[in-house]
C-alpha cells in the first residue's frame, strides 16, 4: 500500500490531500501544528484508524525534521508533499520589513528543505520515491509584471530554485522532486474569490503526483499538469 506523508494537513489544500488519499486506500501521515484543534483530522482518524497517522510538527521549530525523522523510524515514504506554507500581509515597497519576512523564508523556503533533508532515507526505501513541493505561481520570475508581494513572492521563487537543485542532486538515486502549483484556491490563504476549488485542485494535482516519474524530475507544473515557467 502506498505511503503518502502530507505537511500542513489540518485545513486548506493539506487536508483535501489527506481526503483524497484516503478516499483512495492509501495510508497517510498527515502533520499539524496543534492536535488538540485539528478537529477535522481526529474525526478521519476516527473513520480511518488504521490508514491515518497525525503527528504534531511546527515547521517554525528547531530540529522540527529531526522530531518527524524520530516519529518515522525506518519506515518508507513513497511520496512526501511539502505542502505547509504561509502568506503575508504588508508586502509593498513601504510596508515590506525584515522580520515578519524571515518568518515566512523560514516555513515557505526554509523548512521543506529541512523537513526533507532529516527523512530523506524514508523517501528512497519507498517504492515511489517521490517528493512534491507546493510553490505558486506568484514565484515564478518570467511570470511577474504586477509586482510587489515581495515576501511570498520571494519565498516561492528562492523554493523553486531549492526544487532544482534537489532533482539534480537526487536523480542518480531515482528520486522524482516537482514544484507544483496549486492554482489560485478557494482557502484561507487564497480567499473566497479564488477561482478554483480544494477539490478541483486536489484532483489535478493528485493526478499530476500520479502521472509524473523520473523523466520529469525539475520541473515546474500547474495543478493542470501544464508546465510553468521559472
Ligand atoms: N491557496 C492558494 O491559492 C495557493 C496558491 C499557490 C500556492 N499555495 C501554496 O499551497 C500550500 C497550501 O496552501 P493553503 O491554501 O492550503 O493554505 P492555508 O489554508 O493557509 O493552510 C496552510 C497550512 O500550512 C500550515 N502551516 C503554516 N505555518 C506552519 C508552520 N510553521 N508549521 C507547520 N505548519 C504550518 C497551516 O497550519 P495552521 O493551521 O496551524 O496555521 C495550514 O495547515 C502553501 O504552501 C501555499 O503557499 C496556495
């Protein structure tokens, strides 16, 4: 049975992945900041006992990968979606300050690697070996002419760049590494005007996880499947 390990999973696009996995018998170690208030992920675990593991993980704490590699042992990941990230607020050339900026390089760019880099062995005894990382279109460089949100925007771009280095440090060991986007979705990030909703981007994405292998290792790829530009 396939192991799929989700971070950030107590709402938003985190959780519409742990549905969906389960929804297709697939085992899920989902992580949340806070157990006790993850009250959707309790009730799955109370519906699926034997296919969902949570497990507490604030990405914002030293050695949090090392307390995930602990919590895992020897056991495999086929694939592992870094999918916590956060937004920001004051973003324009006036407003934009250092330290709320650091928080957000620290959990978007930071973190991931770091999750990764502490269970990596679990990835390459999976039978999939493969790893996803949920960017945003807002990091893409070819894609910016409206600007500013200079913290999110930075955040994503410095992850692609993470992405790219990681496919071409893992491929000799047959691991795939995407960034993916999403698309603009109907969560407490993206807000209730996004276009596109949790299931719709869930559904796209988890074919896309599906469809990709080695041959596509470094790439950047909407929710669609569709390739983004850097
Ligand atoms: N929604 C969009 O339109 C959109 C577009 C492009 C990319 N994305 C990316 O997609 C991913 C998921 O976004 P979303 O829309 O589902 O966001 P969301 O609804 O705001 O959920 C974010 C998740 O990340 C977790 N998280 C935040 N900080 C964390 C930390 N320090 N340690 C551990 N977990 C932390 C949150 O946990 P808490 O509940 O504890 O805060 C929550 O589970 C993010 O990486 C985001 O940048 C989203």
């Amino acid at each position: 049975m396939t192991n799929v390990l989700v971070t950030g999973a107590n709402r938003g696009l985190g959780l519409g992945f742990v549905k969906n996995y389960l929804g297709k018998n697939v085992n899920v170690v989902s992580t949340t900041r806070d157990l006790k208030s993850s009250k959707e992920l309790l009730a799955l675990k109370e519906r699926f006992p034997n296919n969902l593991e949570i497990f507490e993980l604030d990405l914002l704490k030293e050695g949090a990968g090392y307390t995930m590699a602990n919590f895992l042992g020897d056991r495999p990941i086929d694939i592992l979606i870094n999918n916590a990230g956060v937004g920001s607020t004051n973003q324009h050339l006036q407003a934009v300050s250092p330290k709320p900026w650091l928080e957000v390089l620290k959990v978007n760019l930071i973190a991931p690697l770091m999750v990764t880099q502490s269970i990596i062995d679990n990835v390459k005894k999976g039978s999939d070996k493969k790893i996803y990382f949920l960017s945003s279109q807002l990091g893409s460089i070819a894609d910016n002419t409206s600007g500013g949100m200079y913290i999110y925007r930075s955040s994503k771009t410095g992850l692609n760049q993470v992405v790219k280095s990681l496919s071409v440090d893992l491929k000799p060991q047959g691991i795939t590494v995407v960034s993916l986007h999403p698309g603009w979705v109907k969560t407490d990030m993206g807000g209730p005007n996004a276009p596109v909703s949790i299931d719709e981007s869930i559904e796209g994405m988890i074919k896309v996880i599906y469809a990709t292998d080695i041959r596509d290792t470094g790439r950047f790829l909407n929710y669609n499947g569709k390739e983004l530009p850097w």
